[in-house]
C-alpha cells in the first residue's frame, strides 16, 4: 500500500470512530470541555428542536429550557472536569407533544482527529427501566414534603411512587385502579380529579383541592397538579401528579378564622354593650343593658347586678342565676362583711376561684350564690361599677362554669364597661333628680282649670319635652271673667329649660293681670307685648288667645304668631282656624294686634295646640294640623268628652318625633 493510500485510509477510519459516537436513533453529541457542540447526530438535533446547523458551535446548555439549564451544565462540567461518567435524568422540551424525560449520560472521549479530548453526551435507552427516569422526581418531591403518583390512561392505574411518609401512609397499595381512588375522593370533588386527568397538559397545572377519605382516617384535604411527561426517547406517555397534604394547614387556617370570627363578635359585643350603656336613660335601661350581655360578652355562666339604694343592696340576675339563690344578698347593707359589700364600699374588684378563698377572706360573710360548687369548674368576678373620684353606686358579679377563666385583658375590659356603668347609673341618677324637680316646679306653674262651667267642658293636656331638664316654655290658662264669661289662652316661650319656664310664667301672670281690665284678646295681646318689650324680656313667646261667652257661644279671638285653631264637629269633619293677630310677643315694638268674632256651635270643639304637637322633623306644620284635626273629629264622632278628646290628640305627638314640650286645650260647647 502505498503512503498516500495509507493516510486516506487512515482519516477514514477515524471519521468512523467519531461518526460510531453519533450513530444510532437516540439523540447524542459531541462537546468541547467547556461545553460547545463540536457535532450531534439527527436525534439530538430534533430532541433540542432546532436545526443542526443552529446548534454547532452553541454552548450545550443553553439549548436547554430554563428550568433544565443547571442541570444540563453540570453534567457537562461534571464528565470534563473528574473524566468520570456522569447521569441526570432531562426533560428535553416539548415541541408537538410531551416533554420527554430521558436519562443523558456524560463522559470524556478522545477524538481520533486529533487527539483532542471531547465530552460525549448522549440518551441511554431506558425502556427496560422506565423506573430509573423517575428515581429523581421521587427524590425531589420527598424532599419537597410531597407525594408522587403517575397515571397510565390505557389501563386505568395509579402507580404511587413514593414521596414524604406521612402521605404515603395514605396509599397503602403502590398500584390502584382509578375508580378505586375516585371512590374514596368525596362525591363533590370527583369530577374536578377526572378532569384534572383527562386535561393535563405539558406544563404543570395549577393546584385543585381534593377532600379525601383514606381507610381508617377521617378526611383529608389534599392538592393536586399534574403534568404529562414522555419517558425516554420513544418512549410511553405517562401523566404525573404532586400531592400535597394540607390538612393540618387547613385545621389551622379554620381555627384561625374562627378564632378571628369570634374576636370580631367579640368586639362588636363590647361596642354594642357601651353604646348601650351610654345611651341608656333609666335604671331599668341599664339593668336590661348589664343582664342580657355581661353573660354573652364575657363567656359567662350567669350574670347578677347589684344597685345601692339608701345604703342597702338591691339585687336582679339574668336567667344564668336564679333570684332565689340571691335572695340572701337582697337588702345587705354596705358594711356588711361579705364579698359583694366589699367589692362596692372599697370600689376594688374580687375573683373568687374557690370555695377556700372564699371563706379565708370572708368566714362571717352571708351565704354566696352557689358556694359548694366554687372551685375547678366554678368561679366568680365581681367587678364595681365606679367612676373617677366617686363612690360606687353597685356592681356586677359575674360566674364562670366549665373550668373557664376570664383572661387578664377580659377583666380589664369588663372594669371599662363597669365604670362606664357607673357614670350611666350617676348620670340617670342626677337626671332623675333633676326630672322631679323640673315636674315639681311645672305643676306649680300650670294652673287649674276652672270647675263645672254652664255650657262648656274644658280639657288640658301637658307633656314635657325629651331634651334638657323636662320643663319648657309651654302653657294654657283658662279662668272665668266678672260678667261670666271664660277667657283662654295656650302659649309657648322660646325653649325648654329653666329660662324658658320662668318667661312663661311671667308672661302667664302678665296676661291675667291685664285681661282682669281689657277683655278684648287684641287688647291684652297689644298691652302684653308693650310690657316684654320694655322690660327687655330675653325670651319671646308666642299665643293665642279666646274670649268665650257659654251661653250663646259667642268667640272672640286673636293671635300672637301661635298655630292655627282647629275646629272639630260632630259629624266627625274638622277646620282649620287661622285667627286674625300679629307677630309673636316681645320683639317688635309698638305692635296693634288684631281680633276675630265667630260662633262655636254646639256639640262642637275649639282645640288649642302648641307646635310641638303638630310640627316635627318629618311632619310638616299642614299635615300635623291636618293629623290632629282628624283625630278630634273622629273623637266627637265617637261621642267622646274633653277629656277624652284631649287624651286622644296628645297620642298624636309621638307621631311627630319632636323634642319639644307640648300643651292641648280643647274646648267643647254642650
């Protein structure tokens, strides 16, 4: 042979061996140490999926979706480095179909060209241990806590694979028929596994939730995603699935959510409890308020509150505690040496956790509300309703059943509302004082009304407002002239308190001085407005004014800037009578007041109101008038008397939703 011959023969043979690395239908290739495509065969090329020509040259990493780059890096770095034969299971991207999970093996070649040294990476055919592909997905889902479970759809099984004991435990059998593991899914989430199945793709779904019933367990909320993978280079499709178990998650998100649920009602219960508190207006308000949530609010058993009246205990309960158990405490006075004395007198509260404690700090003290049972699994807190600066006016004791314990914050909570409690019951206390020297000094003030007139029947009414101390400035007088003849008036000073009372009653005396000497109503009105006005009065008032004849029933009248008449009759029809006057009393000066004569027939009524009555924030000053006159005519329908009638008008003002105080006069010829 000759030389040339020899050497053609010779590069041959090694294009031979390198092509020999490249041959076969499983993708391989050949890299530089540092990771670039010297060459790759066909397989390799379609498995990337780009061209061959787009490849050479190209780090072999990069060719590699994101997620399997480090992995594809580190085979390579591994065999160029150590010369020693490397494995990684790689998913080479999907293109048409699944991604395909292939096992790639690394290691160093010579290449007969030149001697160079070459890393050689190629699939090894693992179709006769598939297992062997997903060893390393066991590994990782066992480490990440996870279960690892692979469905073939042409048999119907679930294989499990392995993963974190715990939910192992839960598939007991390694091979499953799918109906079998539908079956023990609940009812409701069997439909979103089927389809979680018959729609998985090559990407990784999203989690679902599954309620799972294993042997022996009670449910378990599980999640699952999946995802449909090639094992091997033409290899079978298989899907796989993650499992997650997040039961005690779940356990501790409910807890969580309850626990917030009842901290939120808790805390409205507290806001509802001390707006109710501060809005309470009698004893018996707050007694309702402090009985039927101290128990609610505070995880009681039973709730009892106690009041001081004159130096001695006056005791209710709620249904927690029945009264006759109580009914040793009823009338204590406050020296006694006994817890709930005690707690009032020194305004500290007092927990008592056991029967012990009890008679340790109070041996000579009264019975106590269920006394044998106090210890483990009943106790008491009595808390004193107080306020800054002032002697307590009572307190609350509350018991606890079923080994329950209020926490430091709960006491300190209910020691808030307690004195809150307080400055309601001293605020309703002052107030009532106030009220019943604000009726008191009404009463001396309106007058009484004239007894047994020929021809007529007359009628009163008064109610006091519902704001400041309960007195205002409303007020009728009805007295008999010298010739026999009757004169009324109904008037209302500006505003209700003390100020307002007093103006009234001057203007009321002032009124009947001069009607003593000028009969006419325009008269009087006209001298009692020249009076205020140089007096300087700080209130003005407003009134109307009647001259009445019973015998014919002759009318005459006039008006200071009051509310119109009404006129009601038999026939149950009204009217309403706006009387000829001028402006309201004491403002302008120099004002002549005009009059109006008419006659009242019999069987018929004049009815005099103040605008408390009539007027409000959602009734006009037209449909109040309108609202009273029908009641009255309905009344004399009806054959009702004055009095009757008036008691019928008055219910009309709650109606009217007005603060202010109201007056009724109602006049009825026989």
């Amino acid at each position: 042979m000759t030389e040339q011959a020899f050497l053609v023969f010779s590069r041959e043979s090694q294009m031979d061996a390198s092509d020999e690395l490249l041959r076969g239908a499983d993708p391989a290739a050949l890299l530089t140490l540092g990771g670039a495509i010297r060459s790759l065969n066909a397989a390799m090329a379609t498995a990337l999926g780009k061209p061959a020509e787009q490849c050479l040259g190209r780090d072999f990493s990069d060719l590699w979706p994101a997620s399997q780059r480090m992995s594809a890096e580190s085979l390579v770095t591994h065999a160029a480095k150590t010369k020693a034969v490397a494995m990684r299971v790689l998913d080479f991207p999907a293109r048409d179909g699944a991604p395909v999970s292939s096992l790639i093996e690394a290691r160093q070649v010579k290449d007969p060209a030149s001697d160079e040294q070459l890393v050689w990476v190629h699939a090894l055919d693992a179709r006769n241990d598939l297992t062997s592909l997903v060893i390393p997905f066991r590994m990782a889902t066992t480490a990440a806590h996870l279960g690892l479970w692979m469905y073939s759809p042409n048999d119907h099984h679930l294989e499990w694979l392995g993963g974190a004991p715990a939910l192992a435990a839960l598939f007991p059998d390694l091979t499953v028929l799918l109906s079998t593991v539908i079956s023990a899914v609940h009812p409701d989430d069997q439909e979103a596994l089927r389809q979680l199945l018959r729609s998985a793709s090559t990407q990784q779904s999203p989690w679902v939730r599954l309620r799972y019933l294993p042997q022996h367990e009670g449910w378990h909320q599980l999640a699952a995603k999946t995802r449909r993978i090639q094992l091997g280079y033409g290899g079978p499709e298989r899907i796989f699935g993650l499992i997650r178990d997040d039961t005690k998650q779940e356990k501790r998100k409910e807890e969580a959510q309850a626990a917030l649920t009842a901290e939120r009602q808790r805390a409205k219960d507290i806001a509802d409890f001390s707006s109710a508190l501060i809005t309470a207006a009698t004893e018996q308000e707050l007694q309702q308020v402090a009985l039927t949530r101290l128990a609610a609010t505070f995880g009681a058993s039973g709730a009892l509150l106690a009041l001081v009246d004159e130096g001695r205990l006056r005791v209710s309960t709620d249904a927690g505690i029945a009264m006759w158990e109580v009914d040793v405490m009823l009338g204590l006075p406050l020296d006694h040496p006994s817890a709930l004395p005690e707690a009032i007198r020194t305004g500290k509260p007092q927990f008592i956790p056991n029967r012990q404690d009890y008679l340790r700090r109070w041996p000579h003290g009264a019975e106590f509300p269920r006394l044998h049972l106090l210890g483990s699994d009943y106790a008491t807190s009595i808390t004193p309703l107080s306020e800054a600066g002032n002697q307590p006016l009572g307190a609350w004791l509350v018991t606890y059943g079923g080994g329950y314990r209020p926490s430091l914050d709960e006491m300190t909570v209910m020691g808030t509302l307690a004195d809150l409690a307080g400055q309601a019951l001293r605020r309703i206390r002052l107030q009532q004082a106030r009220v019943e020297l604000a009726t008191a000094l009404q009463k001396t003030m309106l007058p009484t009304l004239p007894a047994h007139l020929a021809g007529l029947e007359v009628a009163a009414r008064y109610r006091p407002s519902r704001d400041g101390l309960d007195i205002g400035g409303d007020w009728y007088d009805a007295f008999v002239m010298p010739d026999g003849t009757v004169t009324m008036e109904i008037g209302d000073a500006q505003g209700h308190d003390v100020d307002a009372a007093a103006a009234m009653g001057q203007v009321r005396a002032s009124i009947r001085a001069i009607a003593a000497h000028e009969p006419d109503p325009a008269t009087v009105l006209t001298r009692t407005n020249e009076l205020l006005v140089t007096m300087g009065a700080a209130r003005f008032c407003s009134c109307t004014m009647l001259h009445i004849d019973p015998g014919d029933g002759r009318v005459t009248g006039a008006s200071a800037g009051h509310v119109p008449l009404l006129c009601a009759h038999k026939d149950g029809s009204h009217s309403i009578h706006e009387l000829p006057g001028g402006p309201v009393l004491g403002v302008v000066p120099d004002t002549e007041y005009r009059e109006e004569t008419f006659t009242l027939d019999k069987d018929t009524a004049l009815v005099m109101v103040t605008d408390g009555l009539v007027e409000g924030p959602s009734l006009t000053l037209e449909a109040g008038l309108e609202r009273a006159g029908t009641l009255a005519g309905a009344a004399l329908h009806d054959g009702l008397n004055a009095e009757q009638t008036a008691d019928r008008i008055l219910d009309a003002a709650v109606a009217v939703d007005h603060l202010d105080d109201v007056a009724v006069l109602v006049i009825r010829r026989t």
